[in-house]
C-alpha cells in the first residue's frame, strides 16, 4: 500500500486527512518538524504533506531537509497564506504544490495524484546545472550542425560574405556571431540590422548616419550601423525583405567600401565583414525580380543552409537539456530534468517555429514546472491549446472599450489587457509572484507593483 506522510500540528486536520485517506493510503501523521523528518526517513513516504506552520521547525526548514533526503518525493504544500512570501519561497525550495486552508479534500486528492504520477514517471536527469553558459552557442550533434560547425571553422579567419539561409526561428544570428566570435574581428563590434524593420524613410540614416543640419531634427551627428561595426561584422538579417531602394544603397557599399553620412560631403571608408540572412529563397527572389542579382551574387560567397529542427531531431534533447538548465538557473528554481514522456512529446512535435518555439516552450514549462521533472503537461503543445481561439474574446474588449466614450480608449485598452494578462499569469502559477514575473516577462518589482496598481487584492 502507499504511503502519505502528514505533517501538521493541528489535531483536527490529522484526523480529517487520515479519515479521507486512510482507505487508499497508508496515512502516516506527524504533528511537529522533528517528527516528520522521523517519519520520512523510516517510512519512506510517497507522497508528503506538509504544514509550513510548525511548533518547532520552520516548514521551509521541514521541506529542504526532505528534498535533502530523497529530492525525488514530491511534497504538497499546505498553508493558510496562499499568496505569501513563504509560499512562493516553498515553490523555490522545490515543493510540488501548495494548497491553501480551508481546504478542499477533493482538490487536495487530485494534486496528490498528479505528485504520484510524477514520481512514477521515468526520467531524464540532468548533471553540471551549474556549468550552464548565458553565451548562446551553436548546440547539436546530428551531421548539419557538425557541417556547419565545421565550416564556420573554416571560413572565420577570411573576409568573405556569408549568406545563411533557414526558415524563421532556426539559429541564423547565431551562426552568424559563431562566425563572428571565430574571427580575428571577434574583439570588434558584432552590429546587427534588421533589414525587415527598417523603414524607408530613414533607411540612410540608420545605416549611414548623419551630419547636424541633414534635416529639421539633426541637432547632432549621428554614427550609422556600419560606421558603428568598423573593423567588426555586420550582420544584415532578413535581408530578403528589403526594399530596392536599399538594395542599391547595400551595394554601392559593398562594391566601393565607402559612404556619406546623410547631409555630408565626405566618403567615409568602411572597413567591416558583411554577413547577411533570409528565411527566403533568395535565388528564387532574383527570378522573380524581387532581388537584386547583382547584390545576390556578392552577397553568396559562401553559402550556409540551416535545415528546420524538424530535420534534425537528433539535436532536440541536447536543445532540451541547454535550455531548461538556462532558464532554471536564471529562475534560480530546483528542475533536475525532464520525464521520458516529455521528451518523447518535444520529439515528435513537428516544430514549425524551429528552436526559437522550442526555446519559448521550455521557457516556459520551466516556469510552470511544479516538480523536479517537466512533464508533458507542462509544454502545452496540443493543438487545441495552441490555436487562437481567444480571438474572438479580445475583439469583444477592443469594441467595448473602443465604444466606451472613454477619453483615452488606447491607453484604457492596454491597460486592461495588462491586468487580465498579470491576473491570468498569477492564476497559472498559482500565485507564485517569480514565476508569474517570469511568464509575463518583467521584474519581480514590477509585477508587485503592477498588482498593488490594479488593486489585485487576492495577490496583494
């Protein structure tokens, strides 16, 4: 039979746990820290519940010297402040989950399952979590991750354009700083442009500059990006959405390596390694007459081609493990690893946001993980869930606001979104104010902050 270990110093919630348990469970009871620390290491529980207010150790103490013992049991949470420091500090500590009192038994009965579920499940363990690198590296072993490692090697000490292509979301930026980091440039700027955003209109002056006086606002000389990344690289993503206009302007540099700043008379030498990107077929745009032949050719010097994460699946689980330990230790959270299950579920998924979704998707989970292990249930791929069926209700609120007569309905939209966003993130992680603040994005101050503003007052 399995064991449930509580540990609680009120009589009353011994018995009514014992009652509601006892014909599933062999209930083992504790009513002070001490004794539960007993009980677990001669019973070897499956499952604990444990009460944070204890006469004689604190239940935080309690919880660290349990997952000392055996990090493997998952431990249930029960408080009567469900939205404290001390709360938030469990989860940290690694606690499964936590319930609030008064409690309900049915719910309690249903985390319980889950804990036992999880604890039954085969696992991927990590090892060195603290050897985790915030550099971004190029990390993979199927044979186009080796090739392509293998020709940055080869091609980082010479000046020549490079061309990287792959779908959104497959490492081009990344590949391009390898070759960057790899060069003897790697101790001179590393600029990158966006080609996509840049708007016409100030096309010159972010990439070229200029002087005081160009236009109305030029007060001051401004250095444009390719002056900015002299001696370094520069790195032209998404270089298939540009205009022709830019196209030209990329050219003329790349053909006589000067420019003038807008509003200038000087050409200015430009001494700087190019290397651009595209999710396109550029050969195909330059049939088409969408790009520059010209450019295309000076551009294609050398080649690299970055197959989808769907194509290298050998490289999934080695992704897996880089970024759980990343964001783990960011969030300073206890994830030793990952279930078989969840691997196996990361594996199968055809990944149409290449390693960026794959990165999102652990970011998450990471978050959202109330054990040792993600589990499936913590990467929310089904499709039903990834569909944007909520479309429909944010159109609601922009009409209701929009048709509000509130003076400001903009700023009065946005503002409610961020409530409903900050109060749906404080929901998922169960009031967990880290781990909401890492979801939405944003500090911990200002989540605290955020929530006093809009009077949240179950997170207050």
């Amino acid at each position: 039979m399995k064991r449930l270990l509580i540990i609680d110093d009120e009589p009353s919630v011994l018995y009514a746990f014992e009652k509601a348990f006892s014909k599933d469970y062999l209930v083992i009871t504790a009513e002070s820290g001490k004794k539960g620390i007993e009980g677990f290491q001669k019973n070897k529980p499956h499952v604990v519940l444990l009460d944070l207010k204890l006469p004689d150790i604190s239940g935080l103490e309690v919880l660290k010297k349990l997952k000392e013992l055996n990090p493997e049991v998952p431990v249930i949470v029960i408080t009567a402040f469900a939205d404290s420091e001390t709360a938030t500090s469990a989860m940290k500590e690694g606690a499964f989950d936590y319930v609030s009192k008064p409690f309900d038994i049915q719910k309690i009965r249903e985390i319980i399952k889950r804990a036992e579920e999880s604890h039954l499940e085969e696992v991927i363990e990590f090892s060195n979590f603290q050897e985790v690198s915030s550099i971004r590296r190029l990390i993979g072993k199927s044979q186009a991750i080796l090739e392509i490692s293998k020709l940055i090697g080869q091609l980082a000490d010479h000046d020549v354009p490079v061309l990287i292509e792959g779908e959104s979301g497959v490492g081009k930026e990344l590949v391009a700083r390898a070759i960057h980091e790899n060069s003897k440039r790697r101790n001179k700027p590393f600029v990158v442009v966006n080609c996509a955003a840049l708007p016409e209109g100030l096309v010159e002056s972010e990439l070229f500059g200029y002087e005081p006086g160009a236009f109305t606002s030029a007060e001051k000389r401004k250095l444009g990006k390719f002056e900015v990344a002299q001696g370094g690289t520069i790195f032209l993503d998404e270089i298939g959405d540009m205009s022709p206009l830019t196209q030209a302007k990329i050219l003329r540099v790349l053909q006589e390596k000067t420019f003038e700043r807008l509003g200038g008379n000087t050409p200015i030498k430009v001494e700087v390694r190019i290397i651009a990107a595209t999710n396109k077929d550029l050969s195909e745009e330059t049939k088409r007459g969408n790009f520059r032949k010209d450019l295309y050719h000076r551009l294609n010097v050398v080649n690299i081609k970055i197959p989808p994460l769907r194509e290298r699946r050998e490289d999934i689980p080695l992704l897996v493990e880089y970024f759980v330990k990343k964001y783990a230790s960011e969030a300073d959270l206890k994830i030793r690893g990952i279930t078989k299950e969840a691997l196996e579920v990361l594996l199968n998924y055809n990944w149409p946001g290449n390693v960026r979704e794959l990165e999102n998707v652990l970011r998450r989970a990471v978050i959202l993980c109330k054990g040792s292990y993600i589990t499936k249930e913590e990467l929310f791929l089904d499709k039903e869930k990834r569909e944007f069926s909520h479309v429909k209700t944010i159109e609601d609120l922009v009409n209701s606001v929009l048709l509000s007569g509130q003076n400001s309905p903009y700023h009065a939209l946005l503002s409610q979104i961020e409530q409903i966003m900050i109060q749906r993130a404080l929901e998922i992680t169960g009031g967990n104010q880290l781990k909401a603040s890492f979801l939405l994005g944003i500090n911990r101050l200002t989540l605290r902050k955020k929530i006093k503003e809009y009077n949240i007052k179950k997170y207050i």
